[in-house]
C-alpha cells in the first residue's frame, strides 16, 4: 500500500472488473448467460499448463500467466462467477484411479437448456443448501454434460467469501 497508495486485493478486484467489462457481463444477464461468457473467455485465453511447483494461483496470476493448471483454472473462475454475482465454491475431486481434479460449483436450479452434473445437496461439506452444479473450466458450457466430468466424486469443497 505505501508504494502504490492501493491495496493488492483492491487492484485484483479492479482486474476482475475489467475483464467482466471486456467479455461483457451485464447486470441484466441470466446466471447462464454470465456463466456461458465467462467460460468462453477461460477457454479462449487461458491454457492449461502442469505446475512444477503445484502452488495455488491468485486470479489475477493466471490472467498475467495466461495458463494454469485445474485448481488455477477453478480459482480464476470462481472468482469470476462470484463477481458476476454467482455464488461459487471450489471442489477437489477424485476418481476411481486415485487422480485428483479441482472444478467449480455453482449455486444455481439448472443452466437453462445445458445439461449439467450437479449434487442436491452439499451441506455435508459447508456448502449452503440447495442443488450444486459443477462447473468444469476448461470448457465451454455446451460441454458441461461431459461423462468425463462424471467420474469425479466430491471430497472437499470451499466456498468462496467475497465478503
């Protein structure tokens, strides 16, 4: 702050603002719609990238980076979601194989016309009642029916506070 005269986190949520401006979220846009958009820009302009280090990204590095791996992938969309006003949590997953996968859930009914995976209830795990879609962001929302998303089972989530 003594250097910049601005706190980080004030200058990330300035960035996330920026980019829901250039991919033109509106206020007026249904949840899918904001949802549909967000996803499109991640696939368009972030590719996936194996950490050595395996570290969490901020947001605002996986922008700068241009690419990340599964959890960078999640947090930069949660982050986006929750400042388009969709409420989100983070998911680690793993399937049969023992391979560990990190998604987003959102708090929604139904993504309008897509097919979805979702839980119906997730309070078990701190999640806020009411169904859970789980959102997979490295790809489009027409794919989020994927069977592959289907092998992901659920053992730990993490809401996001924006508060």
């Amino acid at each position: 702050y003594e250097d910049v005269g601005e706190y980080s986190y004030d200058t990330a949520r300035k960035k996330i603002d920026e980019i829901l401006a250039l991919i033109e979220i509106k206020t007026y846009d249904t949840p899918t719609d904001k949802i549909r958009k967000i996803l499109d820009f991640i696939y368009q302009y972030i590719h996936y990238e194996t950490e050595v280090n395996d570290i969490f990204l901020a947001p605002v590095e996986t922008l700068g980076f241009r690419s990340g791996d599964c959890d960078d992938f999640s947090i930069l969309a949660a982050a986006l979601f929750e400042a388009a006003g969709i409420d989100s949590a983070i998911g680690f997953f793993t399937n049969k194989n023992n391979e560990y996968h990190a998604m987003v859930l959102v708090h929604l009914e139904d993504l309008s016309s897509y097919r979805c995976w979702f839980y119906s209830d997730l309070t078990g795990l701190g999640l806020e009642e009411g169904r859970w879609i789980i959102m997979e962001p490295q790809t489009i929302i027409d794919n989020q029916d994927d069977e592959r998303i289907g092998q992901w089972n659920l053992f730990v989530s993490a809401p996001l506070d924006t508060d």
